[in-house]
C-alpha cells in the first residue's frame, strides 16, 4: 500500500496518462476512419485532437511521473517496468511532438479536401503511440521484473 | 491482474476523451453533414467503453479475492462497486441520448432540431456526471480510503 503523500502524484500521473491515451485513441480513430475521404473534416479533427487533447496529457502524465517518481525515491531504481515507463514517456513524448510538426506542416500545406502525406504520417505516428503506451499501461500494472 | 484491470480502465478513460471531444466539437457543429462526420467515430466509443465496464469490473472483482492485501468487502472496494454502478447507469442515459440523436442526424432529421439537441444542456450534463463519477471512482481507486 502506498502512503498518502505519493497518492496525489500518482493521481496527476493517472490522470494525465489516460487524457494522453483517450487523446491518441480518439486521433487515430478519426484519422483510420476518415483515411480515405474526399472530405478532409476527420483528419483535421484528428490532429486537432492531437494538439489540444493528447498533448497537454502527454505534459500533465509526464509531470505526474517525475513527481511520483521524486516522492517514492525512484530516480535511480533499476526496474524494468521503470524503464519501460521511461522509454514510452520520453519517446512517446518525442515522437508525438514529431507527429505535431509533420501534421501541422500538412495542414498549412494541404488545399482545401486534399489529402497529404504528412498528415497520413501524423496519424500514423499517433496509432502507433496507442500501442506504445498499451505496453507501458501493461508494464505499469505488472510491474515486470 | 492489476495490468488488465488496469487495461480495461483506459479502456473506459480513452472513450469518455473520445466522447468529450464529441460533445464538444458536436455544440460547435453547424450543418447536418458536419454531425453525420463527427457520430462516424463514435462507434469506436462504443466498442471500449462496453468492453471496459464489464472487464474492469471483473478484474477488480477477481483482484480482490486474489489479493491478500485486499477483502471484498473493504470500504473503498464497496464504495468503488456502488460508484460503478451508479457510473454504468447515467453512462446509459448519457448513450441513449446521443444515440437518439444519432439516429435522428441518420435519418435526414431536421437540421434545425438536431444542431439545437447537440447544444441543448442535457446530454453535456449528464456526459460531464459521467465523466465526474469516473474521476471519483479513480480517486477510490488510488487514495483507497480506510484502507
């Protein structure tokens, strides 16, 4: 049972961590359904989602990481699970920020309903991120030694 | 245990984003077509808020009995399964009443009569209970009161 103190930091982490997740889902859902619109309305609602939801979740669950980290005394902790953590939040959070560019570049790029590459690879990016953080909400739980 | 109970719980979390973003965009929406675009991703909701009800319940009901560390009838673990019923239960209303409204955008409905139900105050109120009793249910999860 953990004490009290760590609760709260845990809660922020949590917390932040399924905004970032329901953001990512929500993003690669619109942009998996909306693929092959002539329409470009999904895909914009798609790396929208991205920016205003997945990302401000991305920064709050990676806060709550390295507070809850700092309150049980982790910083330097050998765990495997921690370095799974680690690795989906520091390169989850990279390859989101590069899934931002690519989509935001896209979009100025894009003439009105016209497809472009870079938001399919923005999209792209964001589903796999789904998967990434699966593995580190598994890693999470599990605690794998 | 813990991982899949806690598998099915973002199951649940990422559909309630999905959902908010939907009420959100849906009160900003201003023709017909638009709202026809947005209910297409809402089925995805669906899928992972049914799946995860069932599924975290279960898992948290089997954690319990397997766990040394925990008993069924713990005050947090009662206090967690009554929260999820009453969770379940205005989740349903808040589904049927989008649900509804996707029929009526579906079926040619009048433009006028389904923009105004996508901004009328009801089924925001009742996503924002859901999304409330969630965020209780996860601080009953993590503070585990009396524990």
């Amino acid at each position: 049972m953990r004490p009290d103190s760590i609760n709260l930091a845990v809660f922020v982490h949590v917390l932040g961590a399924m905004v970032l997740v329901g953001g990512l889902v929500t993003a690669a859902a619109a942009a998996l359904i909306g693929w092959s619109d002539e329409a470009a309305g999904l895909r914009r609602f798609s790396y929208r989602t991205l920016l205003i939801v997945a990302f401000p979740g991305w920064i709050v669950m990676f806060a709550g990481a390295l507070w809850s980290e700092s309150k049980e005394k982790l910083e330097n902790a050998d765990l495997a699970w921690l370095g799974i953590g680690h690795i989906a939040a520091e390169g989850g959070g990279l390859l989101l920020i590069i899934a931002l560019i690519l989509g935001g570049i896209g979009q100025r790029k894009s003439r009105g309903d016209d497809v472009n590459g870079l938001v399919k690879a923005s999209s792209i990016i964001a589903t796999f991120l789904v998967a990434v953080y699966v593995v580190a909400i598994w890693a999470m739980g599990a605690k794998p030694t | 245990m813990l991982a899949f109970h806690l598998l099915a719980a973002f199951s649940i979390a990422s559909a309630l984003v999905l959902f908010s973003v939907m009420v959100y965009s849906g009160r900003r929406m201003t023709t017909l077509e638009e709202t026809r675009m947005l209910f297409r991703i809402g089925p995805i909701g669906g899928i992972l808020i049914g799946a995860g009800i069932g599924l975290v319940f279960l898992f948290g009901v089997i954690l319990a009995f397997s766990d040394d560390r925990f008993d069924i009838w713990d005050g947090w673990i009662i206090a967690g399964i009554i929260l999820w019923a009453a969770f379940a239960a205005v989740g349903q209303r808040t589904g049927k009443y989008y649900t509804d409204l996707q029929k009526l955008t579906e079926q040619d409905g009048n433009e006028a009569e389904v923009l105004a139900r996508l901004r009328a105050p009801t089924g925001a109120l009742l996503h924002l209970a859901t999304v409330g009793l969630f965020v209780l249910i996860l601080l009953d999860m993590i503070f585990k009161p009396g524990a």
